[in-house]
C-alpha cells in the first residue's frame, strides 16, 4: 500500500489504474465520478474507487487530499466486497480521528509500511461493519456450484460483473459468497472474474485480428488502458506485444 498526500488540481482530470483508491479529503473538497456515479470529497465523505475504473476528479479551491492505493492481492475477501462498486460513505467521528491520525503520521509510514498497511486495513474493516454489515442469517450455505458459477462468467464477461450479483443469485450475502468462493477456489471472486477476463482476452488476441479496443469491450475491460494495465501486471507485457509474433 502507499499513501500521498496532494492537491487535486483545479481542473476536470481522469485516470484508471490497476488498484483500488481510498479516497479523503483533509481540507477543502473535490469532486468525482466514477461508473456514472457522481460524488463529492470532503470532511464528511470519503470515496472508494475499485482498480480499472475510469474515474474523473476535479478539486475546488484550497484543499488537501489523502490518497491511498490499495493492491486488490493485500485485501482478504471480505474487504475485496467494498470495491465491488465505486462507493461514497459516510464519515463520522470515529473514522475522523482515523483520517486525522493517517495525516499526521504519513510521513512515518514510509520507514514503517507495514504500519500503513494495519491502519488502512483498520479503516477498511470499520468501513465494511458500516457499509455492508453482517448478516449471520446467510451462513447456512456452505458451498457453492463453482461450475455453475465459472459458466455464468465464461457467458457474461462482456458484462459488469459484481461479487453482489454472483451473490443475489445464491441467495447469500456478499460477504460470505466470497469467503465461500475463495475457500473453495483459494482465489477471491475478483481475481477470478479478472484471469477469466485476461484469459479470454489473450485468446482473441492472438486468434483474432479484432483491434484491442473492441477485445477490451468483449472481454469486460472499462478501456483498453485497463486491459494494458492488467496485461503489464499479470504477464510482464503489453497486449500489443502479442501482435509482433
């Protein structure tokens, strides 16, 4: 994980990256859009942004912004669920305190990731108890059908697939889905949805001549850029790499 503390320029910016962002606002606000999903940052709420999405951010005026990137490999299953969908949750004064301690002990972190990694999972686990909740009523399921389950992917890759989905349709909460899922399949929902994606991708590459942003749409990818991101971080290459043999 790292942290950055920065000023949002006062100018509409877009980027994608291959890991998810904590987002807060230590002075002034900003605006985001994220999936069509438009929000503000500010002292009273705070945005999560999952890995690949596009997401637009302009800050107003003076401000100051607490940044935190977050590999989706670091987060266990129950914590993946809250970048399902980009989020805006609220801040009250319990996670101001966090938010307040993460300003001032920024500096440190860099002798001491691994205390930047404790804290941020911290104000993940209070995020997940006040966003998602639990709900023990859906822990009588014990296994899934991971056949079924890896067909419905295979089907809908080109679609916007979500643990929350994927759950709905076994009548289970989120949050045990991927706990059941990654007991079964030793990965987590998200990482399954993206090796089914790369691999689909990687085969229409190499068997098809169909340009890579059409590839990046029937494989589920937001843009090509996210598709070259993911390609970089899972195989070491670009996919236009796999057009020069």
């Amino acid at each position: 994980m790292h942290i950055r503390n920065i000023i949002l320029p006062n100018a509409c910016d877009q980027h994608n990256h291959n890991h998810h962002q904590l987002i807060l606002a230590v002075k002034g606000h900003a605006l985001f859009e994220i999936d069509g999903k438009g929000g503000v940052v500010n002292s009273h709420t705070g945005c999560l942004a999952p890995a690949s999405e596009t997401h637009f951010f302009e800050g107003i005026g003076d401000n100051s912004h607490i940044i935190i990137d977050i590999p989706n490999i670091q987060l266990n299953s129950r914590l993946e669920n809250l970048f399902e969908q980009p989020r805006y949750f609220s801040i009250d004064d319990n996670l101001k305190l966090l938010i307040s301690y993460l300003d001032k002990e920024s500096n440190n972190f860099d002798f001491f990731p691994e205390a930047l990694d404790g804290c941020t999972l911290g104000f993940m686990a209070s995020l997940h108890h006040r966003i998602l909740g639990d709900k023990p009523e859906n822990k009588i399921r014990s296994k899934l059908n991971i056949n079924s389950i890896t067909r419905f992917i295979d089907e809908n890759l080109d679609q916007k697939l979500s643990v929350t989905q994927l759950a709905e349709m076994h009548h289970v909460s989120s949050g045990h889905f991927s706990e059941l899922f990654t007991n079964e399949t030793a990965i987590t929902p998200y990482q399954f949805i993206l090796k089914k994606r790369l691999e689909k991708a990687y085969d229409l590459i190499i068997t098809t001549n169909k340009p890579l942003s059409i590839i990046a749409e029937e494989t589920g990818f937001s843009n090509q850029s996210a598709m070259t991101h993911s390609f970089q971080r899972n195989y070491g290459h670009s996919p236009k790499h796999l057009r020069k043999y």
